[in-house]
C-alpha cells in the first residue's frame, strides 16, 4: 500500500488513555505500524484522552457504570475525527462498539495469567483469617472468596503505581495485576508470582490489544490489516462470544479462556455469584473455526445452571 501514508506533517492520530501502560501499548501500536510501512515515528502522533473511568477513581465501578467507562470519551473523538484510530486492552471492552466503529485488529496476545503481588507472602494460602486482599475486580473478588471464604476483599483501584503505593501503605495486604500489564511495563519483577488459570481463570480477553477504527477508514483498514494478529482473533471470537452471550459487564464476575492447539480451540469458562458462595465453570473444544458458536453455547449452558439472580452483586 503506497497511497495516503501518514507522514509528520499530517501524522496518523492515536487515541489512548494516559496511564503509563496505556501509553506503552500506543507505543507498541505505533512502532509495529512504523516498521511494518517503514515510517519514523513522527509520522503518528498519540492523543492521550482521559476517561470517565479515569476520572472517578474513588467509587467502585459498578457503581458508576460498565466497560464504557474506558473508552466512550475516546470512540467520541474517532467519530469527530479527532483521531484516527484508538488502542484499547481487550478486557476493558464492550463486546458491541458505537455505530459507525469497528473493531478487528489486534495485536499478539502478551501472558494472560493474573499476577499476585505482596510485600510479605507467597501465596493468598499463606494469608490469616481477616487478612484484606485489595482488588477492583468483581471476578477476582469472587474467586478470591470462593477458594478463601476468610479473607476480606477491600476496594482497590488505580493504575499500577497507585496500586502498589496502596501495598506499601497498607491498605491491603495483597492485590492483583495482570501479568501482561506488567510486562508491557518492564515490570514484571513486581509480580510476587504468575497465577496459572488452572487456579485463577483470567478475565476475558486479558493480555490482547485491541484497536478500533471508523468503518469508513480505508486507509485504517488497510494499515492496521498489516500488523494485525490471526491467533489472538481466533482465540477472542470464542472468548468475546462468551461475554456477549452472558451480557458480561463490569458488574458481572466472568472469567474466560481460549487456546489453541493445532486446528482445535479449547475454551474455558466460569461464572461467580459476586459474594464468592458459587462459582460454575465449563471446559469444552471445538474446531478453530467454530470458536465464536462454541462460546455461546457455554454461556448458555452455565446461565442455564446458575438460574436467575446469579449475578445479583447485591448478595
């Protein structure tokens, strides 16, 4: 492709979030577009946009609305054309966009486990009774207290630094990161130790960079066509067919895995009463090809046996 190449005079504009590893990821964006079309970085400029979530950080997020916290501000400013294109972590994503939008380039997937993060153990076992395990995460929460029903789950939001200025202040005695964050980051040295999925499944779509652009794009489209990544689609079609089928928001506990092997896809899925007293999970494959059909068939099948007000996060 040769026609209407950014250049630093009329740069391609990216749209993020501010925080440092929100910043990381544009970066990355940006310097797989450049070597992939032999461009400077000059020739793409990042537009960091603050958020409502961003901006609320003292009150839970179900308290003040879903994943769109994220990302309306910025989808407003690729409609109006104040950017180009905007880079988004997968597992803050809506699983419908605004119209007029697309999402379908994404980046390979970094590690997708959880990370544990604490000053003084090793493990949440190691913990005693009332011990305060800081989390934002409706999902870790709940598998938190499922598989630690003595353990306290405090409120614990902000960015990475934030989050471990709070271990060092005590607020909790531990929290959670993911482990992609901290790579992207160059710190994955924080990380006390990686939780494998077998113990702590992962959010949805965790680990993968996903970016959006206007349908009406060709030019996008067209870019973003040649550093986007066959795999991590494959494996968030099962993934995000999952979510949707279970209308999965910030307000409902999910976790969920995909992985391919060869020409199979192995999915993984649980859901979790909010309060930590249930958790219903599901291990299934099926042809690569059939991810997104073999989602919502397990969605079904665990809306099915957890009956009506599962999800209630008043429990």
């Amino acid at each position: 492709m040769t026609r209407d190449l950014p250049t630093p005079d009329t740069p391609m504009k990216l749209g993020t979030r501010g925080s440092p590893l929100a910043l990381a990821q544009a970066h990355e964006t940006r310097d797989r577009l450049a070597a992939a079309f032999d461009l400077p970085h000059d020739a793409f400029e990042v537009v960091v946009i603050k958020t409502t979530g961003d901006r609320i950080v003292d009150r839970p997020l179900k308290e003040i609305g879903g994943k769109g916290l994220f990302t309306r501000e910025i989808e407003q400013a690729m409609l109006s054309g104040e950017i180009d294109i905007a880079i988004h972590s997968m597992k803050d994503m809506p699983v419908l966009q605004p119209e007029g939008l697309v999402l379908d380039t994404y980046l390979p997937r970094e590690d997708v486990r959880d990370a544990f993060v604490a000053p003084h153990v090793a493990g949440l076992a190691e913990l005693p009774a009332g011990a305060k395990v800081g989390t934002s995460s409706l999902r870790r929460k709940a598998q938190v207290l499922v598989a630690y029903p003595h353990l306290e789950v405090v409120e614990f939001r902000g960015n990475v630094q934030t989050r471990l200025k709070k271990l060092d202040d005590q607020v909790a005695a531990c929290t959670f990161l993911a482990m992609a964050g901290l790579n992207r980051l160059g710190r994955a040295d924080v990380a006390t130790a990686a939780i494998a999925p077998e113990e702590m499944l992962p959010a949805v779509a965790q680990g993968a960079i996903g970016i959006e652009r206007r349908a009406d794009d060709t030019r996008a489209a067209d870019m973003l066509a040649a550093i986007h990544d066959g795999p991590t689609a494959q494996r968030l079609a099962a993934e995000r067919a999952f979510l949707a089928a279970l209308d999965g928001s910030c307000e409902t506990p999910i976790a969920g895995l995909a992985e391919l092997d060869g020409g199979t896809l192995r999915l993984r899925g649980e859901v979790l009463r909010p309060n930590g007293s249930e958790a219903i999970s599901d291990d299934q494959s099926a042809p690569i090809e059939d991810g997104a059909e073999l989602g919502r068939a397990m969605a079904a099948k665990l809306l099915e046996q957890a009956g009506e007000g599962f999800f209630d996060w008043r429990q």
